[in-house]
C-alpha cells in the first residue's frame, strides 16, 4: 500500500462527503425512509411492547431496508451519469471503491446513530446492556455498508441496476441480520453476554472481510 493509493483513496473520500454535505441526497433518502420504517413499526406494536427479540429483529429489518435503498446509489450514480470512466481514469479501481466503500460506512454509522435513538425513545424500549447495543449497531452498520457496497459495485452496467443490487444483496446479508439481531437482543437485555459477544465478533469479522477484501476483488473486476 503505498501513498498514492492512499492519496488516492483520501481524495475519494473528500469528494464523497463534500457531494453528501452539499446535496444531503444519501442522508436524507436514508434518514427519511429509515425514519418511516420505524414510524410505521412502533405504530403497528404499539398495543403490545414488544420483546426485546422482536424489537432488536424490527429495528435490523429498517437499518436493512435503508442499507439496500441508500447504499448503492454512490457507486450506481457514476455509472448513470457516465462519469465511471473518468474515475477509473484518475484513480487505481481498489482506490476509488474503498473510498466510496469508507464513505458508505461514515453514512450507515449516522444513519444507525439517529434510527437507534428514534427506535428505543418511540418504542419505549429498555436498553439493558448499552455497551453492547452500541457496539451492535456500529458493528452492523460497517457489516451492512461493505455488503450492499460491493454488491453496488458488482451491478455496474446492468440495465436493471437499481433492482439487481437488491437481489445480490439478499443472500450476502443474510448472516449480517441474524448476527445484527443476536447482538442487538442482547443489548436489550435477553440472551446472554457470551452469545452476544460471538454475535459482535462475527459481525465485527464480516464487516473486516469487506472493508479488507472487496477493494481487492471489485479492482479486479473493475479492471477487466
């Protein structure tokens, strides 16, 4: 890894953010839809509170659905507006996806940070083990923006993009809900610490595997 690559990577990573602060598109498509799943998941238990299980399986369900819509537009979007070429032109392909793939993250991490607090304050849920709540969502969040990010990347030049992401994403996200759930239950207070732990470890693992290995093999791919 030398300091090209990085620069390279860091130069990706500016314009990434400066394009999101400038036009709010990601967060606010995030925010927005993440926000309406919550809305519409404390509305439809609010005669029954639900059990922790449930509410760690409601509150992965809406940080999925959010991944899956938002994610991907930062890699889709240069291929609509034909601007992939010229990024491959001025950066190394590795480069230029681990600096979306970083910024993807920066945008799961608000959007987990926010959805979180708004789920546990409108369902009157009780965080039991905090620590372990945090922990989940940060873990689930790097674990969510590697995989719907790589699958972005692997949808490049397909007529049906937008819907085929999707699709790919389905079974690499698989792993990522039921590790999300062990670890956020667990955080509410059900299970126990040990098997919560195993659940932040794996996802912890998945979300390294990603951010270590998806630049390799989406360079290769870019580059043929």
């Amino acid at each position: 890894m030398n300091s090209t690559w990085i620069s390279q990577v860091r130069a990706l990573l500016t314009k990434e953010l400066r394009t999101e602060l400038r036009s709010k598109h990601g967060l606010f498509t995030a925010g927005l839809f993440g926000f309406l799943a919550v809305v519409t998941i404390v509305f439809a238990s609010i005669a029954d509170k639900p059990s922790p299980g449930l509410a760690a399986a409601l509150l992965v369900v809406a940080l999925v659905f959010s991944a899956v819509v938002t994610v991907p537009r930062t890699l889709i979007v240069e291929d609509e507006q034909n601007t992939f070429p010229l990024l491959m032109l001025i950066a190394d392909p590795s480069a230029a996806y681990f600096g979306k793939l970083f910024a993807n993250g920066m945008q799961m991490l608000a959007a987990s940070a926010v959805l979180g607090t708004v789920f546990v304050v409108m369902a009157d849920v009780v965080v039991q083990r905090p620590w372990m709540f945090v922990l989940g969502l940060f873990f689930l969040s790097l674990a969510l923006a590697g995989g719907t990010s790589f699958c972005g990347a692997l949808v490049l030049g397909a007529s049906n993009r937008w819907l085929l992401a999707g699709a790919v994403a389905l079974p690499l996200l698989v792993p990522v809900v039921f590790l999300g759930v062990v670890a956020l239950r667990c955080g509410l207070g059900a299970g126990t610490v040990e098997g919560g732990v195993e659940g932040l470890v794996a996802l912890a693992g998945y979300a390294l595997v990603c951010f270590a290995a998806a630049p390799q093999l989406v360079g290769a791919v870019w580059r043929a």
